[in-house]
C-alpha cells in the first residue's frame, strides 16, 4: 500500500532534496574550473602581469564576477560543503542504535556513546530494516544516525550517516574500554557541551573525517571543562574522553586530568556519499587491501 499524508510528503520532500543535492554535485567541475580561472586572473592583477591569453576573451565576464564576490563568496565551494551548510547553527539531535541482537556489553556501549554525544537519543533496534530506520530519523529531523556494531561481544564498528543527504562513514572499532573497565573507576559524566579537539588530521581526506565526527558536537560555551580527543596516529583514530580542573589560587598552569571514558580505537575503512541505505551511492573512498602494505603511506 502506497504512502498517504504526512509520510509522502516526507517521501517526496527527501526525493527533491536528493534530486538537488546530486544537480549541485554536478557542477562541481564546471564550480572548480571557473575558480581556477578567477584565481589566475587575481593574481596577474595583483601582480601587475599580463593575463593569460586563454582567458582574456572571458575576461569582461570573470572580471564582473570577482567584482561582485565578497569573502564568503570568494572561496571555492562544492558539494561537501552542502551536506554541512547548515552546521552550528542550530544543535546536531543524534540518535544511537545498535546492529540486530545486541550482547549486553554492545547494549552498555551504545548507552555511554547515546550519553557522550549531547542532544543524542538511543534507539533499540529490534527488528527493524535499515531502510526503515533511516526514514524513521529523517522524519523525526535527526542531523545524525549512529550505528555501533560487535562481533562475539565485542564492539567492532561504527558508522556514522549524515541525515538526509549524506555522507556515510564507516570505521573499525578496537579496544574498546567501557567507563567501568577503566583503571581506578571512572569520573562522574558531565552533560556540557565539550571541546572537540582533533589532532593530527592534515590531509584532504583527514578534514574530511575530522568534520563528519566534529559535526556531531554542538558548539561549546568557551569556559567548559569535558574535552573529547580524536588524535590521529598513522590512520588510526584514539578516541578519548576527559573533565580537567584547574588548581586553587593563582596557579593556572596547574591543570589535573581525569578520564571519564569510554575510550577506543578508529580505522576509517569507507566514506560513501549518501545515506547508509542507499546500495548504489558513490564511494568517496574506500580502504583497499594492498594499502596495509603501504607503510609510508598514510591517508589521513
């Protein structure tokens, strides 16, 4: 039986939304020569040279264009930049779920996961199709949908779906320590916003990755004391969590961590551009086995 009422309308409002987000994808070579070009002709008239010859019998035009940009404007775009255009300006909402037939660890992880993430809802899965799950978030206006996965009890993978276009990145999880594993016990969780430091991601792909898994914090107030850590190590991502507090008196370089956990483990294996039940999207990239082999290579 075919959708009524308010479930077509979604149908159809995330079809529209998809049909655009793919045209815009498209002109993004088209976007990217016409900003090498107005990138050139900058430079020559900030240089005093000649411009060159392959450009100025579009000159006039380009010229107008350059004229009329202001600083925002002026920087290429693409279509990343559309799939977190609206990042900050309102709270992510993030709802957490698990594979089919959680373990009891896979069912506690997801809950320390559901309370690391501010605004984060959890899910139980049951039954339901992935498919059917990602309607579900869509229609309940999730910017997020987090899927944590195991293997004999144990936490193996995360993937990480951007709502309602995409992308979709998929990570192996290793070592994951739960907040009562950890040596000595764990600090109390706090619920403010934290900081959100990411290190060592240099690359192209690495602020790729950097901004999928920034994008599900909320801006923080500058004076909190949660900070969250993805610190990249030859494409393996630690994750850790900690509250510091800062000494008495005048001393403000003495500064105590405590780790509230939990902590674990992250080797991005697959980004795909769409959500996590399309089959047919495009990959943007995919982890190959011959690139294990490549010690000095490092994608992130």
């Amino acid at each position: 039986m075919p959708p009524t009422g308010a479930a077509a309308a979604s149908h159809r409002r995330n079809a529209r939304l998809r049909r655009e987000y793919l045209y815009r994808k498209s002109l993004s070579t088209a976007e990217s020569s016409n900003y090498e070009a107005k990138r050139r002709i900058r430079d020559a008239l900030s240089q005093g040279k000649s411009l060159p010859t392959e450009l100025r019998a579009s000159y006039d035009k380009l010229k107008s264009e350059i004229d009329h940009e202001d600083a925002k404007h002026e920087a290429n775009t693409s279509h990343v930049d559309d799939e977190y255009g609206d990042a900050g300006w309102s709270d992510p909402r993030v709802c957490v779920t698990t594979s089919r037939s959680p373990s009891s660890r896979l069912k506690q992880f997801a809950k320390e996961v559901k309370l690391l993430v501010p605004n984060a809802t959890r899910v139980n899965r049951g039954t339901h199709r992935v498919d059917e799950l990602v309607d579900v978030c869509k229609g309940s206006d999730f910017t997020d949908l987090v899927v944590v996965q195991e293997t004999r009890g144990e936490p193996d993978g995360l993937i990480v779906c951007h709502l309602p276009l995409g992308p979709t990145a998929y990570f192996t999880l290793s070592g994951a320590v739960l907040r009562h594993d950890l040596d000595g016990g764990a600090a109390p969780m706090s619920e403010a916003y934290p900081h959100v430091v990411l290190n060592n991601f240099q690359t192209q792909l690495g602020r790729r990755v950097g901004n999928i898994l920034k994008c599900l914090f909320p801006i923080p107030k500058p004076d909190t004391r949660r900070i969250v850590t993805f610190s990249n190590d030859d494409d393996h991502i630690s994750f850790r969590h900690h509250v510091y507090s800062k000494g008495s008196g005048n001393t403000t370089d003495a500064v105590t961590l405590y780790e509230v956990g939990p902590r674990f483990e992250m080797r991005l294996y697959q980004i795909k551009l769409g959500t996590l039940e399309m089959k047919d999207a495009e990959n943007e990239y995919v982890l190959r086995p011959y690139m294990n082999t490549a010690s000095k290579r490092t994608v992130l």
